[in-house]
C-alpha cells in the first residue's frame, strides 16, 4: 500500500460534521470492544456484523458509512489480536489488553461512502454526516492511479487541521544499480550514527531545541480556565509546536534512510529495545528525541523499495568487542574510546558499527570468493537476486 496525504479545506460546518464522525468512529469501536468483553470468544467477523445492530440501536450511529463502520471494528479486533499475540510470544511485563478509546482522531471508509472528483482535487463523503465536499491541497498528483486502487480513504485531525489520506494498492519498486558498498549503522545519542567507515551524523535533537518554547506553551495552558474557548485555543497552540517537533524528526529520519540506501548495497543496524531503553529515567527523553525506530522502519521500507539488503543484528556486545581481534574490552556509557591489546584504538561506536557489520555478513552468509548470482533477503523476508554482489562486496572487504 502507498498512502498519499492531502490538506483537506472546508467550511467550519463541515469541520464540525467530521468531529461527529469522529465520535461515532470511537462509540462504535468501544461498543464492539464491550461486547468482545462481555462474549469472550467472539471472532472479528461477529464484530463487523454487530455494527449493523448498532446502527439499528443507535440513530446517531447509523448515520456513518456502513464501511467505516466496520473499519471501526476492524481497529477493535486488531487491538484484540494484538493482545493474544504479545500472550502467546510471552513478552515480558503488560500484555496491552485493550483499552476504551477516550480520544479519536481518525475515521477510515473502504470503498464505499466516498467520491472523487474528475479533476482528482476534491472528495465529497455521501454518508448521512453530511461532510460533503472537501477541497484537496497537496502536491501528489492520484489520475496515476485507478479509482479501484484506492482501497481506502481515511480522515484525521491533527492540531492545525484537517487530512485525507489516501491508501492506494500498488507496487512501488525502483530499479538501482549495484554500488558494490557495505555499511553498519551504529544509533548513538551524541551523534544520530556512526557508520563503519568512520563518518558520523549529527543529532539533531529537535525536542532539546523547542523545550523552552513548549514550556512556554504549556504554562499557557495551565493559567487558562478549564473548560474555557481561551485553555482550548492554548491547547491548540502546544499541539501545534509538538506536530513541528515530531514533523521535524520525521523528515530527519526519512532524509537519513533514503541517503543510506541509496548508497549502499547491504545495511547493517543494531536491533535495539527501544521500549526498554526508555525505562531509564535519565536517558529517556534523549533517546526518544533521536528516533531510533523510526529511523530503522524507514531503512527497512527503502530496502524493500531499492532493493538492498537490510539486516538486523542482535546490539549484544557491539561496543565491548573488539572489531580487530575479537576481545572483549569491557566499558562504561562514559568510555568513548575503544583500546585493545592488540593495539587498536578507535571511537567506540566506530568499533560498535564495524561490528555491526561483520555480524550482518556472518548471518547472510556470504562466501567473499563466490562470483555470481547471491541469493538474499530483503527487509521484507523476499528473496531477491544480486547480481555479483559477492565479488563486490569482496572487493570493498579486502
């Protein structure tokens, strides 16, 4: 699936219908989530036609689309799903049992309930919500795509406005020529990467460099009174100042991903716990104003799109061997240089990285003398053809 996102500009009644459609969308999905609790055992198709008998219960309800109905449940036996899946993988700590949504902030139609217009610059939504029309802003140009591509069509709001995102079923693949390099990536927080030949990134720690504004902010709101259009209106503003910051990482993290893709055949990166990184109090916002997930979701789908191998590799003892011989050289967070008895010396995420790399090969298995044909994996698990990727890769080894 590709998704395409467009500005959506209306009139404030319009806005106002979309925030209705928005509240059934969250009482529909925790309906069905009551009535999973309540009949244990239910399966998500049971879910898809309760909608039907909410509709039939509740005026209101009836008047969404049938399929962003069921879209609502859709959302409810995922989470489900999702729950009986952390069970049975037996993932330490809280398993995520669903939770009553408090807040909605999107509502998705399949393809019914919806129309687009010739011109592909406007939407209008035909349900009993009457939202009507809405004007598409963006760049993205859809008369590439068939209207019957378009499996869905999806409403959010966001803190400066409103957007239609367009789910569209294609194949985006680009044709590249091999660059014969190999790359391990080591996330830091001093620098957003170290790579194995030795060039870092810096971090641009977008959250570090707008806190003094967000206090601001958030001091705003806290002297506003509760409940009144000014607190909602500062409220507003702090949201908007937090989607720049998490925009700002985004477009970081994208720029990142495609660069290194692009220039490499294999990229190596350490698999790390994000989740239980975080747990550490002193560390915690520094680490998630790096975005190290989010960089490596996008190293994977640019993978898949160019072609390249993307590996994973297990962080363990990445910084405490050494890259020359094998060692262990035991190190505190402190220690930012790696010193061997065998009288190397290097940065230690420069160690951490050309670890990380030799790790990756390792698991591929790659014979460097092998000349041909190498049959990989991508990100994805596809299997995919390399033409002389060993020889090139065997010449950038020696």
């Amino acid at each position: 699936m590709i998704v395409f996102e467009f500005k959506a500009k209306g009139t404030l009644r319009q806005y106002q219908q979309i925030d209705e459609a928005l509240r059934i969308t969250k009482f529909i999905r925790n309906k069905c989530l009551r009535f999973w609790m309540d009949n244990r055992g239910v399966k998500p198709y049971d879910l898809n036609k309760y909608t039907a008998v909410i509709a039939n219960e509740f005026d209101f309800a009836d008047k969404l689309n049938s399929s962003a109905r069921q879209a609502a449940a859709e959302r409810t036996a995922f989470a489900i799903k999702r729950f009986f899946d952390n069970c049975k993988a037996k993932i330490a700590g809280k398993k995520g049992y669903p939770k009553f949504q408090k807040d909605n902030r999107s509502v998705e139609y399949k393809l019914s309930g919806w129309k687009l217009s010739d011109d592909r610059k406007y939407i209008k939504f035909t349900d009993k919500c009457n939202i009507g029309q809405l004007k598409l802003i963006g760049t993205r140009d859809l008369h590439f795509y068939q209207i019957k591509q378009i499996k869905r069509v999806r409403i959010v709001k966001r803190s400066d406005g409103y957007y239609v995102q367009f789910c569209v079923d294609a194949e985006r693949n680009i044709d590249t020529q091999p660059t014969g390099k190999t790359i391990g990536l080591d996330v830091g927080l001093n620098h957003f990467y170290t790579d194995s030949l030795g060039n870092t990134v810096e971090n641009p720690r977008y959250l570090r460099k707008s806190e003094k504004a967000l206090k601001r902010l958030q001091k705003q709101v806290s002297r506003k009174k509760k409940g009144s259009n000014n607190r909602k209106k500062a409220i507003n503003r702090l949201g908007r100042k937090h989607l720049k910051v998490s925009r700002q990482r985004k477009d970081n993290a994208i720029k990142q991903a495609l660069c290194v893709i692009k220039s490499n055949d294999l990229v190596a990166y350490e698999k790390l716990q994000v989740k239980n990184m975080v747990k550490n109090s002193k560390l915690a916002k520094s680490i998630s104003d790096v975005s190290w997930s989010l960089f490596t979701q996008w190293l994977e789908y640019f993978g898949k799109i160019y072609g390249r191998v993307v590996i994973p590799v297990d962080p363990k003892f990445t910084s405490q061997n050494c890259s020359s011989c094998g060692e262990v050289v035991k190190k505190s967070l402190s220690v930012r240089t790696h010193i061997c008895k065998c009288g190397s010396i290097l940065d230690r995420d420069l160690n951490a990285s050309i670890n990380i790399l030799n790790k990756a090969l390792k698991q591929t298995n790659l014979d460097m003398s092998t000349v041909g044909r190498t049959e990989t994996f991508n990100a994805c698990g596809e299997m995919t053809l390399y033409p002389d990727l060993a020889t090139s890769l065997g010449k950038v080894a020696q």
